[in-house]
C-alpha cells in the first residue's frame, strides 16, 4: 500500500510565485523516504500541503488511500508532522504540551497524559516532563517536537530538518531512534540539509529542485550514477609541484594536502599505484564529500545552468 | 458515502475532547498568569469604587434613583467582562499564531469551528472569573442586589460571546502585536466609557444622546443594569437581540474566514 500518493500537485501563492510545477510522488508504507532540494525548492510547501498547513492550488493528494479534500481528517489522523522551526508554546510544560497535541486528535485527558509521558520517556525527556518548553537546550526541544508529532500514534511520519542545530552526539541519537521507529512499521518521510543523514537512514529519495521532481529513485541506484568521486589527500611530505596523474584531476589544498577527482572506471587503487611510482606517500585519505551530496550538488548545479539568463 | 452511526459517534466523541482540550488549555493559560489576566481588573475595579463610587459618587447624589454608587457597579461589571473575554481570545490566538503553536490544532482533525468554540468558552470563561471577581470587590462597597437574575446571566453569557467573537477576528487579521492593541485602546475603551458605565444616557443633550444610541455597547450596560437594579435607558427586548444581532454577524464572519484559511494558512 502506498502511505503517501501525489499527483500533478501545483502550487501558485498569492505573490504569483510558482512553488510546485505538478510533482508526482510516491512513498511506499513501511519507507524511510528522503525528500531533499535547495531552499526555495518546494519541500516545506509541499509538506505543508500534505499536512494541511498549506492550501493546494491543484493536484491530488492521498494518504494510506484517504484522499485530501474528501476525507482530510483521516488523513491527519495518519500523520505526524516534526516543523522546520521550534513553533510550541514557550511558556506550556513539556507533558502538557504532547497531551494537548493528544487532545486534539480525541484522545482523552488521562490517556492523553499518559501517553505523553510514554514519548516523553522513549525520546529521554521523562525527567524534563514538568520543565516549560523554554527552559529546555535546543536538542531537547527538537526531540520533544518529535515526541509531540508520535502523541496519537501516526502512521506516517514527516520530518522537516529534524536535526538542524543539533549536536553530533544527539543527532545520533535520533538516528537510531527514527530508524527503531522505521523497523516497528512507521513510514518516515525526512527532509534534511545534512545529506549524509538521508544517505544514512533512508531507502528511497526524490529530490526537489525549483518546483519539479528532478530525481525520485532507490539509493543505492541513486549513488551508483555518480561516475567521480572526490577524496582529500594527506601527504607525509611537502610536495614542490602537482604530480602529473593521466585520467585523475588534481587540486593543491595546500603544501600536505591535495583534492582528487577519481573516475569509477579508474578506480582509487590505481591512484596509489601511481602515485608511489612518482615517491608520494599518502598517510590519510578522507571524502571530499559524501556521495548524496556530490549528487545532489550535480543536479542543482545543472538545474541552475538550465535556467534562462535574466 | 454516507457515515455509519458508530462512526459518528466516535467523531463527535472525539471532537468534543478535542474541545475540551482547546477549552482547557485556555482556562490553563488564563490562571496560570492570573497576576497580568486577573489581578488588574481587580484593582482597578476597586480604584473605580473608591474613587468614582465613595469619595466622586457621595457628592454626586442619585442617578435614576439610585445611589451613584449601586448605579455604577453592573457597568463596571459589564465593563470588566467585555475587556477580559475580549483581551483573552485576541492575546491568546494572536499569541499562538506568532509562535505557531496553532498549527498543533491546523494539523490535527480539529475543526475550524471547534476551535472558534474552544477559544471563545476560553474568553467566556476568564470574563466569568474576572466577573466574578469584580462582583466580589462590589459587595465590598456597596450591598449589591440582582432584580432579574435571569437578565443578569443572559447578558453576561451574551456580552461575553459577542466580545470574545470579536477578540478572535482581530487575531485572525493581526500581523503584529500593535494589531491587537488598536482596536482594544483606539475602539474598544471609547465605546465602553460612552456607553453610560459612569452616566445614564438621560443626561446627555441632543444630539449626544441620539449619537449613544449608535454604540452598541450602550444597549449591553443597560440591559445589565436593568438585570441588577431594575431599570433601564434602552428597551430589554432590543438590547438582547442587538447582541443577538452582532453574535450571529461576528460567528458567521469568523467561520467565514476560518473556512477560508484567512489568516491562518498560505
């Protein structure tokens, strides 16, 4: 069954602006879906649409099958939403805050409280229960937003750069809790500007660029496309001139270090053979990037070029 | 097609909690700051007797009959209710729209309607209290005596509805909290303090008095003296159904632009 379904989704805002130009997307129940683009891309919009923050101009949306605009209220009933931005009352307890969120999805006052004392304690808030929102550090309330999102159990959960702002060490954290959640049978659909993060949790991705859908596919057969990979060298010695490499596109960084463009079909193996033929000792070796990001940053990129000139 | 019966019941079950939910958030909000949301009325209410009821009133005789003092307390009563339930619903929406805490409700099967209701039995509830308060700090000054208390009551829940309705549309349509102040100091306060708290509009020369009869306001003291003390500068029956009157504009008004998004979505 398809968790989430759209169709020619197009939406125009007052100003004029063209925020999506008819994307078509599927997530599939039981995915870790990344939905990742520049800013200005469409992803919020689109996520507020499918949450009903934003009103659509045109196209369909479904959810586990409920249709948008005949049957919204089971479609809000199956979603989760963790915002972009910190947006709870400042002033409210953090128990009272996932309680309410209860509330308004019909669960009763006890249950209510109960259950968010139940997120409170898997998201490691349980002692933090009677603290008001801001009294607490950023991560803490990042994770009481996720914590708010699964207070009436939703199917489907969207997360709209969860983890900006947080630290390594929580980021991890959450990671390991999202793809816990993953495994118990919760659709996730994640946005995020560290793509290491969706090329760490997720199966499927589409990215979103200027108001179009530019690449919706696997993975894994997302990141076998990228034909370079790009590496960070670390010298033993100072080199006085660039090596000359046939095939390889080399950069100095500075004297120790060099950056390295590798083709698949060469391969980095042959790059060691050649440079210990010209006396080079390599004592590390680093990504210049992560793979996603080579990508991601190939599509924009291309999209940017295919923009007429103004 | 069309919902089974268990159904229904289970959605109407479920949004009544969600009511409740909103309702009691708000009663939440309202005590929890009681020192900015009840205290002042209470001491300004009291400076009003003091001032205008002991030590202005015992030089100014009878008005209508009676001692300035019993003449001027359902105003200042009415006067509290209006300003409470009026500044309740239009802090407390306009509030969770700036930090956006109201897309918890946009996002969740919470009906525009439900939530209209949930923030209005909020605005209704915090004039009942200040009411209550005030009506306390009266009985004080003076041996407060109610003719008609079905008039009291009726008035009260009316005038509190009308005035929380309208707090709700100028939070719908603030951008800014100067937004939400214009219409309490600029519109509001005038209207009240003309609306013959203070004064029967007997006394004013024409064309002053004709002008009053346009302030609706002046209807809702009156019928709330007439309910205290048993007369009144406007007929009963006209004074309810204005109220009546601007409760249904403003609800239908408000579910209008709720059903629109005005306000709240992009």
């Amino acid at each position: 069954m398809k968790a989430l379904s759209i169709n020619d989704l197009r939406k125009v805002y007052k100003n004029g602006f063209e925020a999506l130009k008819g994307i078509h997307l599927d997530v599939e129940e039981g995915d870790f879906f990344a939905l990742l683009g520049p800013n200005g891309a469409g992803k919020s919009t689109t996520i507020g649409i499918i949450s009903s923050l934003v009103t659509k101009t045109s196209g369909k949306v479904t959810v586990f099958g409920h249709d948008l605009d005949s049957n919204p209220d089971a479609v809000k009933r199956s979603i989760g939403l963790v915002p972009q931005e910190v947006n709870f009352n400042q002033f409210e307890k953090a128990c009272q805050i996932v309680a309410n969120q209860a509330g308004y999805y019909g669960i009763p006052r006890k249950q209510a409280i109960k259950r968010a004392e139940e997120c409170l304690d898997v998201l490691g808030l349980g002692d933090k229960r009677n603290e008001t929102a801001r009294q607490l550090s950023g991560g803490m309330k990042r994770r009481l937003m996720i914590a708010r999102a699964l207070a009436h159990s939703p199917r489907l959960l969207i997360l709209d750069e969860p983890t900006a702002g947080v630290d390594i060490e929580i980021r991890r954290s959450m990671w390991d809790y999202l793809r816990k959640l993953n495994r118990e049978g919760t659709t996730i659909i994640l946005t995020t500007h560290y793509l290491e993060e969706a090329e760490n949790l997720c199966r499927n991705i589409a990215i979103i660029n200027q108001g179009i859908i530019v690449e919706n596919n696997a993975m894994g057969n997302l990141l076998g496309k990228l034909n370079v990979a790009s590496f960070i060298l670390e010298l033993r010695k100072p080199l006085e001139k660039l090596p000359k490499l046939t095939g390889y596109r080399l950069a100095r960084i500075d004297d120790r270090t060099l950056s390295v463009d590798v083709p698949v079909e060469l391969g980095i193996h042959g790059l060691f053979d050649v440079l210990t033929l010209q006396g080079i000792e390599v004592t590390s070796l680093r990504n210049a990037s992560n793979r996603l990001e080579q990508f991601f940053m190939n599509l924009v990129e291309s999209g940017r070029n295919e923009r007429p000139s103004v | 097609m069309k919902d089974h019966p268990s159904n229904l019941e289970r959605t109407s079950m479920k949004r009544l909690i969600a009511f409740y939910t909103i309702l009691y958030k708000e009663i939440h909000r309202f005590v929890r700051i009681w020192p900015q949301t009840l205290l002042p009325s209470a001491v300004t209410t009291s400076l009003y007797f003091l001032i205008f009821g002991k030590l202005i009133g015992g030089r100014i005789g009878e008005m209508n009959g009676f001692q300035y003092m019993d003449y001027i307390v359902p105003g200042i009563i009415l006067m509290s209710v209006i300003t409470n339930a009026y500044g309740n619903v239009v802090a407390s929406f306009y509030s969770s729209k700036f930090q956006r805490n109201i897309e918890e409700m946009l996002i969740a099967p919470v009906p525009g309607w439900m939530m209209l209701a949930g923030y209005v039995g909020g605005g209704v509830a915090r004039g009942l209290a200040v009411g209550g308060v005030v009506m306390g700090i009266a009985a004080i000054f003076t041996s407060l005596r109610i003719e008609h208390p079905a008039v009291v009551i009726l008035v009260f829940l009316l005038t509190a509805i009308l005035f929380s309705l309208a707090g709700f549309l100028n939070a719908l349509f603030a951008n800014s909290f100067d937004d939400i102040s214009i219409i309490p100091n600029f519109v509001l306060t005038p209207l009240v303090y003309l609306g013959g708290v203070f004064y029967s509009v007997d006394l004013l020369p024409e064309p002053w008095k004709i002008i009053s009869l346009g302030n609706p306001i002046l209807y809702m003291i009156s019928a709330f003296r007439y309910g205290f003390l048993g007369v009144t500068d406007v007929s009963i029956e006209r004074a309810l159904l204005i109220i009546v009157g601007f409760i249904m504009v403003l609800l239908g008004w408000s579910l209008w632009l709720l059903k629109r998004g005005t306000g709240l979505k992009n």
